[in-house]
C-alpha cells in the first residue's frame, strides 16, 4: 500500500512517465541504471554476458544530454564503472562529437528490502555511492539526497566506483557465506539433539554476534545466489589477476544451493518406503516470506527434486497464484490434508504462525517437516500430541 500511495503521488504531479521509447532519456539529467547480469558457470569458472549491459550504456552514451548523471545501481563485477561503462560512454559520446567527460558516472547500489518495507527501505537506510570524479560523486550526492532520508541516514562517499561496486559484493558475499556456515551446525544440532535456533537466540544477545545466521530451508532470490561469483568474474575478467579464487565465496554458493535438497533427504528418510509415490504439500513457493518473488526460489530446487524421486507435490502460497519459473498454478487457500503424506514448511510466511492446526487436518495424521523455523514451539507440540511425526530442519528429533 506504501507503494502504492507513492505512485499515485507522483502521478498526481506529472513526474512519473513510463515508456518503451528510449528517446526520453534526451529528457533525463539522470538516469539510474538497473540491468541485469546473470552469473553463467562455465568450465573455466564463473561467467557474467555483459552484452545487454553494455547495450544498455550505449544507448544512454547516444541520447543523454551533455552534463546528465548515469547512476549504475546494478549490482555488478567491480570494476565495471571503469573498465566497461566509462569505455562504452566514450565510445558513443565520440560519435556524437562529444568528450569523454560529457556525461558523469557513478556508482550507488541498492539496499531494498523486499515486502511491505520496500519503498521504506529506500528512503530510509543508508547508501553508499561514488563518482568516476569529484564532479560525478557531488552530483551523485545531490542526486540522492532527493530520495534518501539523509538526515537520519547519512550517506557514505566512497573514493571509487570500483570501492563502492566491491562493497556491494562482499556485503552479500559475507551473508551467503555466514549462511552456509550455520548449514553444517545445523547438521550436528540434528544428529545430536540439539535445538539449535536456541542456541543463536542466546548467542546474537552478544552485541557483536547480533546478526548470526541460521540454517534453514535454502537461499533465494537475484542477490545472494549470484553475487559472490562476481568477485572471481572481476579478478579475472576484468582485473585479469592471477591466484585471486574466491574459494570460501564459491563454496558458499554452493552449499546453500545444496540447502533445499537436505530437507528433501530428511522427508524421504522420515516416510515410511521413501519419497516415491507419496503426496507433499509444501508451504510456500517465494523466496521468502511475505513476499511474492519466486527468482531463484529454493523450494523450485525441492519441487524438481521431488518429483525426481517419484513425488507429487501440491505447492499452497498466500502470495503467489502462478509459478512462472515452473509454469504452473499455485493455490492460495489451505488444500484437504486428504491423501497428504507429508507437510514441509518452507517458507515462514506470517499466514501459517496462526493456521489452526488441529481443526485443518481434523483427523489426518501426515509427517511434518519444519525446514524453516516456521512453526512455533507451541505448534510444533501440539502436532506431535495429535500423533504426526515432526522434524526439523536445525533441530534434534523431538526438539
């Protein structure tokens, strides 16, 4: 609804066009800059094409006016304001009979947070940025200052485009690295009889351990399960550096691709004769909870694996109707646990911490597999006195 206040505002004012025709940025005095890259695995390592990007900063090169700002907030190889956008710029410019330095270049990445604190948290939260010149990162500074709260939310100049593009890496790279940490950890705390969301919740009270991952269900979306690899992409690609791997970053990257399938290897092994013909109802398709986006989802990796082995899965989602990366439906409403062999809760969407349990499976007595911390304590006893088996992705047998 936030969103959608906004946009009316802006309309009202007449300061919000859309439009397919690529002459408006004749118009622009700056233009910000979100293209994707997708991270391609090769045999000599990790890949990004670069060719729509460069496309895109070709055709800002050919139509903006002299003196207009290009704001690359992609998050991209670092490097790329340098090597690839100032080259692609010049090379238009030149033939318009244009200087090098006609139009100014920047770098300020995004830091949004997805859900009902999405324009939020671009307004208020704090931004990095920087300029290709002085000149570019006072007009870069100007620029935001228009958008972000800067009064409560500074913002942080950076001395290069190369510093800010790297810090947007490594502040992913740290998360999905952290992430896949907790993975073996929670691997013991089920071996052993640990509950091992517990154990965090005591440790993140140490101020400098506050924001200590958790295992869980898997990682999704367009951040974290690319950006790390672009740290290689940069050393070697544009740097062209030698013995600079990344390994920590790339092993990271992969153990939580790795996520989704331990909550399947859990489900087969708590049904009695294995996955095979069996029915599974999965909580939740989107990334993450409550929100819609379904890029990159972990559970696509769960749904693709599962019918592998022989599985059917019905997929329920309060957000989303239609799983585009799966072309195929996905149900809003609570189905019959009817014929349901096993429940997975993958996704902590905050419809299922007040689903009525007892009345919804009124009888039915399937398997239960929390793979995502997202039944509470309190429901997660309440399924084992109706009978149901229940696991947990983190956590003992009976935790």
């Amino acid at each position: 609804r936030q969103r959608a206040d906004a946009l009316e505002v802006g309309h009202a004012r007449r300061n919000l066009v859309a439009t397919p025709d690529e002459q408006a940025y004749a118009l622009a005095s700056v233009t910000v800059v979100d293209v994707p890259l997708d991270v391609l695995e090769t045999e000599n390592g990790p890949t990004v094409s670069f060719d729509t990007f460069r496309a895109a900063i070709r055709t800002l090169g050919r139509i903006m006016p002299a003196g207009s700002l290009v704001v690359v907030e992609t998050t991209v190889p670092p490097g790329m304001c340098d090597k690839v956008v100032a080259p692609e710029l010049a090379s238009a410019l030149a033939e318009r009979g244009l200087p090098d330095e006609a139009l100014l270049i920047a770098h300020s990445y995004e830091r949004v947070m997805p859900g009902d604190r999405y324009l939020d948290s671009i307004v208020n939260f704090w931004r990095n940025y920087a300029g290709l010149s002085p000149e570019a990162a006072d007009a870069c500074e100007k620029f935001l200052s228009q958008v972000v709260n800067v009064e409560e939310y500074p913002l942080t100049r950076l001395h290069s485009t190369t510093a800010c593009e790297t810090a947007k890496v490594l502040e992913n790279s740290y998360r999905a690295t952290t992430i896949a940490l907790m993975e073996e950890w929670g691997r013991f705390a089920e071996a052993v009889g640990v509950d091992l969301f517990e154990v965090i919740s005591t440790i993140r009270r140490r101020p400098t351990h506050s924001n200590m991952r958790q295992p869980g269900f898997g990682v999704g979306g367009y951040c974290l399960t690319k950006d790390p690899l672009l740290g290689a992409v940069s050393a070697r690609e544009l740097f062209e550096l030698d013995g600079v791997e990344f390994p920590f970053s790339r092993m990271a990257v992969e153990i939580n691709r790795q996520m989704p399938l331990v909550t399947l290897d859990m489900i087969d092994a708590m049904l009695d004769g294995g996955l095979d013909g069996k029915t599974l109802l999965l909580f939740g398709v989107s990334y993450r909870q409550d929100v819609a986006d379904t890029r990159y989802s972990p559970s696509e990796v769960f749904v693709l694996g599962a019918r592998e082995r022989g599985a059917n899965v019905i997929c329920h989602d309060p957000l989303v109707t239609r799983w585009a990366e799966l072309d195929m439906p996905v149900t809003t409403h609570i189905p019959s646990p009817d014929g349901v062999d096993a429940l997975v809760f993958a996704v902590p969407h905050r419809e299922y911490a007040t689903l009525d349990l007892r009345g919804w499976l009124d009888g039915s007595r399937p398997v239960v597999l929390d793979a995502n911390a997202v039944l509470s304590d309190a429901q997660r006893s309440l399924l084992r006195e109706m009978g149901c088996r229940v696991g947990s992705i983190g956590r003992g047998t009976g935790v």
